[in-house]
C-alpha cells in the first residue's frame, strides 16, 4: 500500500499535533480501518454492537426521516434501509466486517462492546472503554456522564408487535447467535 501524506487530508493542521484523546464515530469507518490504521499507528477501534432488530429499526426510521429534508441522493440516504430486511442485512455485514478487523488493526487495538452491556452497567463499561484507549480520567468525571445513558434503550423493539414477528424471524441469523440475541424472551 502507498505511503499516504495526511498533509494532502488535513492541508490547515495537523491531528497529531491535538494534545488530548479525540476520535469520530462513523461506522463506514469499519470498511476503512485499514486505511486509518496507516494513518495513526497508534489508533485504537471502539466497536459497539447492538442487537440487529433495534438497528434495522433505526436505520429505517433514518432514511424515513430523510425522506422529507433531502433528496435520495444524499451521500448518507441509504435506500436499502426502507426495509426491515434489508437494514438488518447491512447491520449484519457491518458486524462480519468488524469483527474481522482484528486481523487489519492488531487484537490489542479493537474493543468490542455491547451496547445493551454499555447500557446495563454504563461505569462498569466506560471504565474499561478508558482502560483500553489509556485516558487518565477520574471516576467522578466519568460519573457526571452517566446521566446521558438511557438503559430503556435496550432492546426497545419489544415494545412492537410487528418488529418482535421480525425479531422472530431473524433471531437464528448466525450473528444474531454469535453475539447472543437470539435467546431472547419475546412474550406477546
């Protein structure tokens, strides 16, 4: 692979000059990581996973949203996602490729958490989170930001008839029994 000049990236400043931990969520990022891997050596991965139900919800109700503020062209609109299915079936690539990433970015440099595990013990999972990105930050900072976590999150596609009928049909997806979901109890 060619050596890549982060001065043509970032003409204005550098990123390895910022003197305090920072990151960026995007998932597209799960495809790229080898690419940002080169970039920082030092880099480290938080891969956050949830259950795929609540994500195809999500990225559905996503493109939904968009539908009215911006054109299906948009770099963002994914049009595979106005289907349960076909969300679920991205969520489901995305999850395969993440966890291969271990091989491209080294076993010590990707964290997988799960997102109902964040949500059930929230201190339990940040301190771990600050652990492996080697931040020095007190128990009473991380605390403070505990209020933002809502545990109701978790698992909110059992609130819907129709989604826990997917949930049904879904739950024996082999990364839905990989990471565990698919022995959920769903009472109607």
């Amino acid at each position: 692979m060619e050596k890549i000049d982060t001065k043509k990236i970032w003409p204005k400043c550098s990123l390895k000059s910022i003197d305090r931990p920072w990151g960026w969520k995007d998932p597209r990022n799960t495809f790229t990581a080898e690419l940002w891997k080169e970039l920082f050596p030092d880099a480290k991965f938080l891969h956050i996973y949830r259950n795929g139900v609540d994500v195809a919800v999500s990225l559905r109700q996503r493109e939904f949203d968009l539908l009215g503020k911006k054109p299906l062209d948009e770099p963002h609109s994914s049009p595979r996602c106005f289907s349960l299915q076909s969300a679920f079936d991205l969520w489901a690539l995305y999850v395969e490729k993440a966890f291969s990433l271990t091989s491209e970015v080294g076993r010590n440099n990707i964290l997988h958490i799960r997102y109902e595990d964040l949500l059930k013990n929230p201190l339990v999972i940040l301190k771990e989170v600050v652990k492996f990105c080697d931040i020095n930050v007190s128990e009473d900072s991380l605390v403070k930001n505990l209020t933002s976590i809502d545990s109701k999150r978790a698992y909110k596609f059992l609130e819907d008839k129709e989604l826990k009928e997917f949930y049904l049909k879904v739950k024996d997806h082999p990364w839905m029994i990989k990471l565990g979901y698919n022995k959920l109890d769903i009472i109607n």
